[in-house]
C-alpha cells in the first residue's frame, strides 16, 4: 500500500456512500418507485482538493458518517481479489508463538543432550517385547532365511551390516534372496573382494507375498535387539571398494558395545521422538489459537505458513543442537570420530528440509498474490 494523508480515505469513503446512495434512488426509480430527496452536494464547482475535502467532511459531519469503511467501495469482484490476497499474506508472529518454538525447542534440545539415556530407554522398551508371544513368533517364523548367513567372513556381533538382506535400502536384494534360497554377499580379504554365494541350506519359500511377510517379520524380531538393525545402505557402504567407507560403516554399526552404535533405533526412532514433541507442541498451538478465535480449528493459508514457519525455526534449532553435539563429539573422540555420527538427528534434518521448501513455497505465493492499491481502486472508481 502506497503512505498517503488520511483525507484520502475520508473523500474515497464519502464518494463510496453517495455513489450508493445514487445508485439505490435509480433502482427505486427504475422500478416506478419514489426516491427519497438526496441532499444537495454540488461539488462541480469546487476547483481544489482542499476545497472538495472541506465539502465532504462538512457533508460526514451533517450525515454523521464517522466511520471510514473502504472495503465499501469495492466490487464484489473487486472484494473477492482483495480476500484472495489477504488470505496468503504473512501473519505476524507475536509473543505466544515465541513462547511456543521456545518451549518445544527447550524439549528437543534436551532430547538430543540425553540422546544416549532416551535411547538406553527406547531400547529396553523395544527388549520387553522380545518376551511377548506375538513377538516369539515372528522370531520363530523368521528363521532358517539365507539373509541371516554368519558363515566364515560374516559373522559377529555386527553380522547385520554385511548382510544386505537387512538393509532397510535393499528391499529387493533381500528378497531376491529368500525366494532363491541362497545367500550372497561381499567378503574383503586383506583388500581384496569375494563374492560368496551359499545356498542349498535354507528354507524353501513359494512367492513373492511370502517372502515379503517372512522378510518383515524377521526385520521386526531383530530390530527390538540391542544391536537392532544397521541403518539404511550400510550395507552397500561395506560392499564398495573404498577402505575408509567400509570400516566408518563397520564401526558406527558395531558401536563400543553392543546397541551403543548407530542403527536403525538409535538413528531414527529415538530421534524421531523429538521430532514427534515439537510438532504436537506447535500444531496444537496453532490450532488452539485458530479455534478460540473463530470456533473452528481449521486452518486457513495463513495460518497454515504461520504454523510452517514456527515448524521450522523450532526444528531448525534442534537440528543445530544436534550438529553442535556431533561436532564437539568428533573434536573430544581422538581415536573414533566415527562413533559421533550417532548424535546426528536424522528424523529433524529431513523435516527441516522439508518444511523448509514448504516455507519458501509460501513466500513464492505470496509473491505472486498482487494486490492493487487503494489509489489504483480509486482511479477505477472513478473512471
């Protein structure tokens, strides 16, 4: 909106009432009625601003309009733009939000300073299950599968990392696999690679379906153990001919004692709570913000960019929390810098990045959500 003196308003407002007035006392006559007498108000002969300002405050103050309403003047076409655009402008934050992205930022900070403690929690409650009948199983049932092969060269407590049958990133390797009834994998031997295949003494499996149910219910029974399962595409880390990559995804996995490393719960479902806290934080703010002010808790744009942005900065500082942690972990860990790679939040870098774009494809919105300004509105008026 261009800056302009306050009389503009005033005169916009006057011209909007009588032109309404106007145009009510020619539909009453056009439909054969009497209209009311319109008071005189000649302004033709006023040669100045000033003038025609002077005449239409003097004409508000006989009328008694005191209030300025310059939505009025606008066409319901007119209105409708208006409504569009300023339901995609930015809200404001004010001190509540503030206080919201403090208070779910303070929870995920701390989730990531105890990381190890929540995962030692995590991971006893995942231990718990392994006892209930439902679980055992699934355990039983999972048995006997060519991707749990611990022959020579792939065996010990971090056995999982070089069996591609469980990584999470290599569905259809796996399954391959159990259909064929035979084991295959990378064995490095003093940097040299041997691909072994081992078959013939593993279960028979018919389909596709089948294999796929085995294949889930033998993941499901490993990840509650303390060693859970590697994390996506370690296994293909371990496979490619780069010595460093190989003994990083070694490490990470194997940890300094069994569950300390990196794995599937400690990388992505403990993190994941953090991540959980902060967004029920912040939606039930925003929503019940929304529902006592309007009696509804359904979000409009702008509230929905608002609710993006709050997201974001809480997440964001969580994130850095969790990059500061690791960094420091690396610069402390002389002999294993590799072990500090646990600290990182996965879950709350992929939901930064995500909102993130959702945030800029707000503002992009809002870019393109033209509006005109009042004194464009008048010269249409008036033309």
């Amino acid at each position: 909106m261009s800056r302009r003196d306050d009389t503009v308003d005033r005169n916009l407002d006057t011209i909007s009432r009588r032109l309404a007035e106007l145009e009510s006392a020619t539909e009453t006559a056009l439909a054969g009625g009497v209209p009311d007498r319109l008071p005189d108000n000649d302004t033709a002969a006023l040669t100045s601003y000033a003038e025609l300002t002077a005449t239409n405050d003097r004409l508000r103050t006989q009328r008694g309009w005191t209030d300025i309403d310059l939505d009025a003047a606008l066409t319901p076409e007119q209105r409708a733009g208006f409504d569009r655009w300023r339901a995609r402008q930015r809200t404001p934050w004010d001190r509540d939000d503030v206080l919201a992205v403090g208070f779910a930022t303070v929870l995920g900070v701390a989730a990531v300073w105890y990381d190890t403690t929540l995962d030692g929690n995590v991971a006893h409650a995942l231990g718990a299950t392994r006892k209930t009948g439902w679980m055992r199983a699934w355990e039983r049932a999972g048995k006997r599968l060519p991707i749990d092969y611990t022959g020579p060269g792939f065996g010990g407590r971090a056995h999982r990392v070089r069996s591609p049958g469980h990584d999470l990133g290599r569905p259809f390797e796996a399954l391959q696999q159990i259909r064929a009834g035979e084991f295959r994998g990378v064995r490095w031997d003093y940097g040299n690679t041997h691909d072994v295949t081992v078959g013939g003494r593993f279960r028979e499996v018919d389909s596709l379906p089948e294999a796929l149910v085995l294949w889930a219910q033998h993941l499901a029974a490993d990840v509650v153990t303390p060693m859970s399962l590697p994390m996506p595409g370690s296994s293909w880390l371990y496979e490619l001919d780069n010595r460093a990559l190989r003994k990083f995804a070694h490490e990470v996995y194997l940890g300094t004692s069994a569950g300390n490393g990196l794995n599937v719960r400690s990388g992505i479902l403990t993190p994941s709570l953090s991540v959980i806290t902060t967004e029920a934080i912040l939606r039930t703010h925003v929503h019940a913000r929304v529902y006592a002010a309007t009696g509804s808790a359904r979000l409009d744009e702008r509230e929905q960019a608002r609710r993006n942005e709050l997201l974001l900065a809480a997440h964001s500082l969580v994130g850095l929390a969790s990059a500061g942690k690791t960094l420091a972990r690396m610069i402390v860990l002389d002999d294993r810098k590799g072990m500090a790679m646990r600290h990182v939040n996965v879950p709350v870098l992929l939901r930064m990045g995500c909102l993130a774009l959702q945030v800029a494809h707000d503002r992009r919105t809002r870019g393109r959500a033209l509006a005109q300004d009042w004194d464009t509105l008048a010269a249409c008026l008036l033309t």
